[in-house]
C-alpha cells in the first residue's frame, strides 16, 4: 500500500502517488566553490494528489526561511519576464481602472521587476518579498518593499498599517506557500470589498500534458489545476470568478478571484473545469503515465549523453535553473559529464550546480567555448535564448531540449 499523505488544502488523508523523483538538494542553493566538501543536504522530491479535493503537492516540505531568505533568482535577467509583467501591469491598470488613489500590494515582487510598472504609472504598490538581498535592489529600484513571508498575520498587520488593496497580486508564488489556507486567508483579510485577486502560476494540466517534471522542486509546493482551487478560495468567502490561459513557463494559468458574489462567475471559469473534468483530472487514471513519461526523457537523456561521450563531442547546457537542477539530479552521475552551464545572472556565475557541482559560467562562454551541444534546461525561455546565442549556432552549436521528448535544435 502506498504512504498516505495528508492534504495541506482540505485536511484528507486520501492520496495518491503521482512522481517520486528521488532524494535532492535544493535546486536553487548554487554553491560557492569553498563550499565544496561542506554538507550539502538532499531531501525527498516526490509528488501525491489528493484524491478527495485534487490538489497535486509534495511529500515533504522544507521550512520557507531555508529556501527564500537568500535568494539568487532575479526576474529582470529575463527580457520575456520584463515584456510578461510589464504587459500585465498595463492589463491590469486597464480593467481594473487603476490610478494614484488605487493601491496594488505584490506577494513575492522579486526585485521590483513588476512593480517599478506601477510606479512608473503613478499607482501605489507595495511588495512582500522575503529575500533580504533581493528586497533591498527592489528598494534601490524605487519599489517599496516589506522583508517577510506573506500571512495571515503580516496582512492583518498591513491592513492596518495601510489599508485594504484594490488588487493583489502573486506571479509564480501561489505554489510556494506549505499553509495555503493562511495564505489564501491572508489575501482575504487584505482586499477590499470589490478588489482583485490575480495569481499566476504554472498550470498542473500542463504539467502533465507535456511531462514538465523538472518544474517540480521543493519551492513548489503545490501543482494547481482548477479544479482543488475553487473549493479552496471558497472555504475563505472568495470566488474564483475568471481564469486566463497564458504561454509562459511552458504553460500557465492566470487565476481571478474576488470576495464572495463581488463578481460574476465568467464562462472561464466553468469552461475550464469542464475541461479538466473531461481530461479526468478527479480520476487516478489521469496521474498514473506521469512517472513512466518521466522515466523515458531520463533514460532517453543518459543514452544521448553516453553517444556523445563515445563520439568524442562536448556537451554543456544553458540555464542553471531551478528546473535544471531538478533534471540534471534525477538524470543522476550521467549528467556530471556536462563541461559547464553558461547563465546570464551574475549573481549565478562562478558558482556551482547544485547536487553535480557543475561550474556555472558567464552566457558568452557557449559560443567561446563551443560545445558541440547545449542542453537547454530553461527550455520555458527557448526562443529568447536561441536568439541570444547566435553565436554559438553559428558555430555548429546544437541546442537539446531534453522534454517532452529528447529534441535537437
């Protein structure tokens, strides 16, 4: 019998397994190079849906304060995450009539990379980002920003402090809270009455659909479909009263929700769960091919790296993500063979891969160095990289997107 797993959403005890990914480190503790030899801590990476409300999550948590507090992603090294957010914001002003009596509140607002929109708008906003490092560029931005973790009880404290929003927003942090009721509570204490909710994160039936298994790490807690989501706002007086489908991080979901009866429910809303039903996202059914698919890009992968190997080539990859860390650790002591991983982020250079210890190199280096291959390991942000690395194509340098399917660009 598999473990039964508690639901941190509905508090039932029926689960079932979707993807165990073995023992791993965290994906986005890149270590310095004098780190090596030091512990290095790996936890199980395993995925169960609950099989009464449906909501995919992860076995084990690891305490927020170990994973956020130093952080070293920085949204604006991303030129399709500035255009994403900066679309969003003028969207998002738009429908919701905002101007410099509204008041935009940001969850997780990274360094300032969204909110310096609103700013620059003349809307007031204010970000919650727990990482000090990453707070204070957002201030050096010009973007207010609070230190600490999003709560019920850091809400109820701004409420009072600065009053209710007219809009909150969460890109890609929805995922990351272990209590999603206190999270959830917290959005409501802070709303106002006919405010907005908008949260965007990766969408589980894309997960799914394209076997997006290195999108699983232990920051996200949770793989949403709708379907868990409904119920779930609900038991804090909200409705989920629109939802958007959107092309980025291989595929997301844009939620709405609003106080209870605030809105009226779109046809978005029950378009999509009819849609997920029909998928059979309420079934065990649906879940059960996930870890083979998985299986297959790993072995897939393990035999791409030993061919090349046997032939004399060189293969690095590009993009020392979170998801990359995820892939190349379940790939195992085959991925070790990659010479390098070039980045963008200064902050990530000269670093080392968590797990494998892999150098991580300036974005330059893939055409300098030229490897016959690059695994692309933030395949989300494909076309933007190729267009950086022209170069390196130039060159004869190939690019291998590893899912759904072992590829070569």
């Amino acid at each position: 019998m598999p473990e039964a797993h508690c639901c941190r959403s509905c508090g039932s005890t029926h689960s079932l397994p979707v993807i165990d990914l073995g023992l791993q480190p965290l994906a986005n503790n890149l270590l310095r190079p004098e780190d090596i030899g030091k512990p290095e801590p790996r936890f199980p990476l395993a995925v169960f849906v609950c099989s009464d409300c449906w909501l995919m999550q992860i076995t084990d948590t690891v305490p927020p304060v170990d994973l956020f507090s130093d952080y070293i992603y920085f949204s604006s090294f991303s030129d399709a995450m500035l255009r994403h957010a900066k679309a969003a914001v003028q969207k998002h002003i738009a429908e919701k009539k905002l101007g410099k009596d509204s008041f935009v509140i940001e969850i997780a607002s990274n360094d300032g990379y969204l909110l310096k929109n609103f700013v620059d708008a003349g809307v007031p906003c204010l970000g919650f980002e727990p990482a000090a490092n990453i707070a204070e560029v957002a201030q050096k931005n010009g973007v207010e920003t609070h230190c600490e973790f999003f709560g019920q009880k850091t809400a109820s404290a701004l409420r009072d402090q600065k009053g209710r929003a007219d809009l909150i927003l969460g890109n890609n942090v929805f995922a990351h809270a272990p209590d999603t009721n206190d999270f959830v509570a917290g959005v409501a204490e802070l709303l106002k009455p006919d405010g907005w909710v908008v949260f965007e994160f990766p969408y589980g039936v894309e997960m799914i659909a394209k076997v997006e298994f290195d999108t699983i790490y232990h920051e996200h807690v949770y793989f949403f479909t709708l379907t868990p989501l409904v119920s779930l706002f609900a038991r804090h007086g909200m409705d989920v009263f629109h939802v958007e489908r959107l092309p980025i991080h291989g595929g997301s979901l844009r939620l709405y929700a609003c106080k209870k009866g605030a809105e009226p429910i779109r046809a978005t809303v029950t378009e999509t769960l009819d849609a997920e039903a029909r998928l059979g996202v309420t079934g065990a059914a649906y879940y059960e091919r996930f870890s083979e698919q998985a299986a297959k890009v790993k072995a897939d992968m393990i035999t791409f790296l030993a061919e090349q190997k046997a032939a004399g080539k060189r293969v690095a990859a590009y993009g020392a993500s979170a998801k990359g860390s995820t892939l190349l650790n379940y790939i195992g002591e085959a991925a070790g063979s990659l010479e390098f991983i070039a980045d963008r982020s200064t902050y990530k250079q000269g670093r080392l891969s968590p797990g494998l210890h892999i150098p991580v190199v300036p974005a330059d280096e893939l055409a300098a160095r030229a490897p016959d291959y690059a695994v692309l390991l933030v395949w989300n942000f494909a076309e933007e990289v190729m267009a950086q690395q022209q170069d390196f194509r130039a060159k004869g340098g190939r690019f291998v997107i590893p899912l759904p399917k072992l590829t070569v660009a």
